[in-house]
C-alpha cells in the first residue's frame, strides 16, 4: 500500500517475501514486482517515499530483518520500519488503542493491549507444537484424524481427499510424507478439512469447530489479561480478527465468536476482519 498523509494512493500484491521458506531469488523478484506495481498504478516514484513499514512474521529472526531491511534501502528512499505482522494487525484495528487481535492464518497469534500501552501475548508458539487454531494446526490435525480413522479400521471422505490432495499411491503412503523433513506444507490440506466438513465428514466438521474454540479461548484469556491490566471498572477489550482462517472459514469463525460470547457476555467482537497493511500504514505515517 502507497499512501500520503491523508489518502491511500495505491495497493499491489505479489508472492511471498518469507526467505525462511521460499528462495531468496524468488523473494527479490516477487519484492520487485510488488513495488514496481504499487509505483506504477500511484505515478509516485520510489525515491520520493518517507517511510516504509513491514510487518512480517519472522521479523525477530536476525537473517529475516537484515535481508529485508537491505533489499528495501537498496529500492527505497526514507526509513524503514521493520515489526511483526501481528504489530500491524493490531494497529489496523486499534490505531494506537486498547483490544485483542486474533490473528488466524498459515500461523496464529493472539495479542491484547491495555490503554496505556501495556501488551499481553497468548499463543503464538510456532508451528511444530503450537499455533493452534492456524491453517498448519489444521492440516497437521486433519492427517492424525487420518491415523485415528486407520486404527480404527475405517475409511472417511477425509481420508480420501487427504490422498487425492497428495497424490499418494496408497494412504499408507501418509506415514511417509507427514513425517519427511523437512515436512510439507500441511496448510494446504485447510481447503480440503472445509471441503470435507461442507459434504458432511464429522471428522472435518470437528476439527474446523476445535480449531474456532482454541483461538475462542486464547482471545478470552487476552482480554482477561488486558482486563487486569486496566483500571478497575474498565470494560472488556473490544476483540477483532485477522487472517484467511477466519476472514474465509465460518465454521472456525463462528465457533470462536460463540466461545467468547459463552466465556464473556457482552464483549464487543467485530463482525468483518481487519486489513492489516493499514497497520502497517498506521506505523509509517506514525514515524
């Protein structure tokens, strides 16, 4: 996103700039599609920008801020401001402002803040035994579902799928796969638990509504924290959400509104996610 004090100017996409995953060749070109595009549809030229904020998962990683910062400086004028996504999240919410932000996608994260600025993490954890709720988390639980369904002698529609997703000669194959390293990408079975739970696989239909009430239950225990963090009296943090998980998955969504709403009557849940590159945009107009 390209934007002047008062106005956003222009938005692009491209592929992911995560080196920890992806090559860093494939980095650099989709980092140079990216703002070639954002240049050309705003006529702003990249010599001209103040500031430039990047919220990025992995940015504490020291080989992650480096690159970034370093191929940034070397195609755009001003500073360069480097924090999490889930920094940015929270402040396309809240713009400074007390609340919870529940951040479901690849990963998930929750984080609430108090009105002096005080901040209280839950989860988060990474993804080989944490990130409950996320599209991993998801797609690790689908293949046990699996498993528990080959133990018991039986055959499911999520089996199916899982084998048709990864072209496996044989389920037995499964074993093999899960368990290589480095691992596959077990998000991309999400699209294939949503698929299953929406023809009616109870193994998949359980999964996405475990998958809402943790991230439910991580928001509860962020707003308690913030709630204890505030002066006495002080109402509820208001929670809004973030990522494909629940920006795209009802079941999930629904299931983690229902577990808040259960937990905590009367706290105030926004109804549509937030974009988070307006946080980001929150930071670099801030600086």
């Amino acid at each position: 996103m390209l934007a002047d004090n008062d106005k956003i100017l222009a938005r692009a996409s491209s592929g992911t700039i995560k080196i920890m995953h992806w090559p860093v060749e494939d980095a650099q070109k989709n980092l140079d599609d990216l703002l070639r595009d954002v240049a050309a549809e705003s006529g702003i030229s990249l010599d001209s920008i103040a500031c430039t904020c990047v919220g990025l998962a992995g940015i504490s990683v020291p080989r992650v801020a480096d690159w970034v910062r370093k191929e940034l400086h070397a195609r755009v004028s001003g500073e360069i401001l480097l924090v999490s996504d889930g920094a940015i999240a929270l402040e396309a919410a809240f713009s400074g402002g007390a609340g919870v932000i529940v951040a479901a996608g690849t990963g998930s994260n929750v984080i609430g803040r108090a009105s002096d600025g005080r901040v209280a993490q839950v989860g988060g954890w990474g993804p080989v035994v944490a990130d409950e709720g996320s599209g991993t988390w998801i797609g690790k639980r689908a293949v046990r579902a699996v498993f528990d369904a080959l133990d018991r002698d039986e055959e499911t529609l999520l089996m199916k799928k899982i084998q048709e997703a990864w072209a496996l000669p044989s389920i037995r194959n499964l074993v093999d796969v899960a368990n290589r390293i480095p691992g596959p990408e077990f998000s991309n079975l999400t699209p294939v638990v949503v698929e299953c739970a929406q023809l009616g696989d109870p193994d998949a239909s359980r999964l996405l509504e475990e998958a809402g009430n943790y991230l439910g239950m991580y928001a509860v225990l962020a707003a308690k924290r913030v709630e204890k963090l505030e002066s006495q009296g002080a109402a509820l943090p208001e929670v809004a959400f973030t990522g494909s998980i629940l920006s795209q998955i009802a079941p999930v969504r629904d299931a983690m509104i229902a577990y808040l709403q259960r937990e905590l009557p009367g706290i105030r849940i926004r109804t549509e996610a937030v974009d988070p590159v307006l946080g980001a945009l929150w930071w670099a107009r801030s600086a």
